[in-house]
C-alpha cells in the first residue's frame, strides 16, 4: 500500500494518528472543519516529536509530510487508508462517509470510534464492506493498541491488512471478534470511571484520592499485565481458583454501583472539574501531557528490557525499521573500505541527566548497542551464542566531545583497528550530521561460553571479520586510538 493516509477530523485523536503517520514516513493529509485545527494537530505533532523517537533503538524512518486540505474530497482522493476522527456522534460521522464515498469508493475506511457499533457506522455506506473500527487510545503517538471490530457487512479480508498495517507502524492490532459496544478496554475503563464518580459523588474521596488508589498500585502493574493475569498472580500457588474462592463472595455483595450512573447535573460536573483543576495545581493540560508522555516512554523502555507487553512491541517496531533502513545488513553486504554504520537511532528522553544531557551511562549502552550491531554483522548473532561462543569485552575507553541532548539523532560508525584470531578491537565514532560527539574504543576477546576462556571464533566469523579489518587497515588510523584518560605523568 502507498504510505498515504486521509485523516479526517484533526483534533485529539486525529493529531496523534497524523502524528504516528508521519513519524513513520506516511504522507498525512488531514481535514477538519475547525480553522484551529492546524494549530491543534500541530500541538500534538510537537509532543510526539520529543517523545515518540525514544521509544525504538533505531531510527525512525524521513518523516512524511503533512497537508491540510480545504475538503473530504481532497484528502481522501485516491487514498487507499481513510481515518475518520470526528466527534463520537453517530449522525456526524455517517455525513462524512456519505463525502467521503462521493470522492473514494474503495479506501478502507477506519473508524476512531471509542465503542460505536460498526454494523451502525456502516449502515448507510454503499460500499460497507470497506468499513472497520480502529479504536486507538490517547496518545496515539504512544500508546500501541489499537482495537480492530468488524461490522456485519465488513469484508474480513479489511481486518486482516488492517493488522499489518498498523503493526507496520509500531501498533499492537487487537482483533475484537465480537461486536460489542465499547468493544473490550472502554467496557473496562468506563466500569472503573463510572465507580470512581460514584465515590467522589457519595463524598468517599476527592479526585486526587481516587487517582493515587490507581497510581501508586494497580496502575503500575496494569502497565504490563492486565487484571486477569494481575489477580492470577494475587492467588497465590492457587492462581485464580484461589482468587475466585476467597474474593467470589464480595463480587456477589457485591462493593461496587456499577449498574448506575450519578446524575450528571450540572453542579456534579463542576464539582468533579473542580477537583481535577486542584489536582492538577499550576501544570497546565499541555505540561500534564508531556509529563504523562516522558513517564510512557520510560515505561515502555523498561517494559523492553523483558521483550514484555508494549515493549515487545516497541522491540518488534525495531526489526521493521532496521529491515527498512539497512540496518540488519550483514558484513558480506557492507563496502570494507569505509568506516560501517553500526546505530542510527534518537537519544530517548529518559537518557538525560540533571545537566540536561546524556547520562555517561548512556554513552556506554549506545557504544554498546553498536558492538552488539557489529557482532551480528559478522554472524555472532543469537543463533551462534547459543552455540556456545561470544565476545566479551575486555577493555572501554569513552571520549565524551560534545554535548547530546535528548531528540538528538545519532549515528555511529565503526572502524576495525585489529579483528585477529581471538581479538576484536573497534573504534567508535558517535555523530549528529556530521558533528562529532564522542569516540568509543572496545576490546573484545572471542569466548567460549561453557569454560568461559578465550576461544576461536567460528570459520565464518574470522571470515567475515578479517575481511573487513583488511578493509580498515588501509584507513587513517583515529589519532586518539590507544589514548588513556589525560593525565600528565
Ligand atoms: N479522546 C480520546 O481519548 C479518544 C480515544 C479513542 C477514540 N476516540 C474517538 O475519536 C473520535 C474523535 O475524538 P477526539 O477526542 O479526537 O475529538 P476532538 O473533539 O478532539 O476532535 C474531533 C475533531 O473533528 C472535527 N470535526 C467535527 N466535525 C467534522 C466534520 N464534519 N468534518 C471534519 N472534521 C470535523 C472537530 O473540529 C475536531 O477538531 C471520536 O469518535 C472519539 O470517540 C477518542
């Protein structure tokens, strides 16, 4: 499919798809009604600008362009992906399919909609097979579900290009099988939301009060196992039988209103906002946002560490870029001659210290990460450790030469200073465009992993790796090789 989608309706939900889009080298064409929409999407274009690149340890692709068009008809002509992003209200969004189909008649047609029923979204079109729900969640940019239904009359092969193409662009597609209102996580959030009105209503607890009864628990371990697999670890050896047995009873009582709703008069209302405006003290619902954004990303960063829930998918998202940008080549299809581009990624937020730049640590995993590169270049990849031998490294020398922020993109290239029998000595050379940022030099000694002594490497290895350090040679060798840290005798 050409990376090129129609969005229409650019407010909340429709920046933050044009933003995903874009991030991901999708040309965006979006059109709202409101003239402060370009504004608006741009708001949130900014946001996931700063935060967005973090998320993945290699780079983006070029971003897309972004073109607000003066009608439906001109953003969805000849687009073969149509969002629809307008308010959640049924006669709003059938207007704009019947301006859409007077334009497009065979664009897949995917709906924001937080819990509408596809079969009723669909009721008026006259090509409805086309029409899905792609129900995301805030910030779009950020978040990787997104939930896919099909209508009675949706073509179901629309549900399947529907998953790779949202995968393709970092998501985790959760097919719905069952059309229901409100689909599967807004039946759940609205349960607790509808609850939590009921306390503040009944004078139980103030808006911050519930909210800490969230974030400071639950919260944190609903960010990587949802409330089943939670309570099955809450039972005990018992699992979820225990689980059952004991809490069975207080279900039955049961603690919970959730059958009602409070009225929602307009005192109630006030009252409510009120409390979160004294929540939120002097942070303004933009500075909320990019704190909410920062904490994400260092969510999902930790999350990829266990290649677990949403940073399994950022992991995933990884390898699709890496295939993109040539970053999974292997040493037998780079030039010898020059120096090799072992990263190509954005310096994530949660990787700056109290100076505003990057922690020195995080020198060390980028270096890291590139000898890592390097290593599954010349075929000391996963499969191979597993038989038995790796390297080790031995010896770091960092040079830090000049500032980096987070945002920054980087690249590092890498030379072969020697790669001999049991020895890998590299030199690394981090950049933003062409400034030099800091040098790394690694010696890495090839192991066996069972006696855990130095060992050969593997025909292939030493193949690959004389190849390209007889390449190197002939390379001006970096002045500052060997150097120790600089201190006069
Ligand atoms: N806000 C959320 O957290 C959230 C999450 C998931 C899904 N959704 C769903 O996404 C959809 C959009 O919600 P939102 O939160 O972005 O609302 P929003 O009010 O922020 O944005 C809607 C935009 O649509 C524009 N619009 C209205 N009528 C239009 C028309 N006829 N043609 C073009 N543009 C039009 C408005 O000017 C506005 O900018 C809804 O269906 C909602 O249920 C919202």
């Amino acid at each position: 499919m050409e990376k090129q989608v129609a969005i229409i309706g650019g407010g909340v939900i429709g920046g933050g798809w044009a933003a995903r889009f874009m991030l991901n080298g999708w040309d965006v064409r979006v059109f709202d009604l409101d003239p402060q929409a370009e504004r608006k999407t741009q708001a949130v274009l900014d946001n996931a600008r700063r935060a967005l690149p973090g998320l993945t340890d290699v780079a983006l692709p070029e971003e897309g362009t972004l073109t607000h068009c003066k009608s439906i008809a001109e953003a969805v002509f000849d687009c073969a992906l149509i969002i629809e992003a307008v308010p959640e209200r049924l006669e709003v969004k059938h207007a704009v399919y019947a301006e859409i189909e007077a334009a497009n008649t065979t664009g897949i047609i995917a709906s924001s909609t937080s819990g509408i029923m596809p079969s009723d979204l669909q009721s008026e079109l006259l090509y409805p097979e086309r029409l899905i729900v792609a129900h995301p969640f805030n910030p779009v940019y950020l978040l990787p579900l997104v939930e896919l239904v099909a209508g009675a009359k949706t073509d179901a092969a629309n549900i399947e290009k529907a998953k790779a193409l949202y995968a393709s662009i970092g998501m985790h597609p959760l097919h719905c099988r069952v059309e229901i209102e409100g689909f599967l996580s807004d039946r759940l959030q609205e349960a607790l939301w509808r609850e939590a009105l009921w306390l503040l209503k009944d004078g139980v607890a103030t808006a911050e009060e519930l909210d800490a009864a969230i974030a400071y628990g639950p919260g944190l371990r609903w960010a990587q196992m949802g409330t089943m697999q939670t309570f099955h670890l809450a039972g005990g050896e018992g699992g979820m039988r225990a689980m059952l047995a004991m809490f069975g009873p207080c279900l039955k009582w049961p603690w919970t209103k959730l059958m009602d709703v409070p009225d929602l008069t307009d005192d109630f209302v006030e009252m409510v906002g009120d409390q979160c405006d004294t929540q939120s003290g002097a942070l303004t619902p933009r500075d909320l946002e990019r704190v909410r954004d920062s904490n994400l990303v260092g969510i999902i960063r930790s999350l990829r560490g266990g290649d677990w829930g949403a940073g399994a998918t950022a992991k995933a998202h990884d390898r699709v870029l890496a295939t993109q940008n040539g970053m999974d080549a292997r040493a037998a299809d780079v030039d010898p001659n020059a120096p090799i581009t072992t990263a190509q990624r954005t310096i994530p937020l949660d990787w700056t210290d109290y100076n505003g730049h990057m922690n020195e640590a995080r020198y060390l995993q980028a270096f890291g990460d590139a000898t890592d590169r390097f290593m599954e270049m010349i075929g000391c990849d996963g499969a191979y450790i597993a038989t038995g031998g790796s390297y080790f490294t031995a010896e770091t020398h960092i040079r830090h030469i000049d500032e980096v922020h987070a945002g920054a993109r980087i690249e590092i290239r890498t030379q072969v200073l020697l790669g001999e029998g049991k020895k890998m000595h590299l030199w690394h050379e981090m950049f933003e465009g062409e400034r030099l940022l800091a040098s790394a030099e690694h010696m890495l000694i090839h192991v066996d992993l069972q006696s855990r002594r130095p060992s050969a490497p593997s025909a292939t290895i030493e193949a690959s790796l004389t190849r390209i350090a007889a390449g190197h040679a002939a390379l001006a060798r970096p002045d500052a090789a060997g150097s120790s840290v600089g201190i006069r005798k």
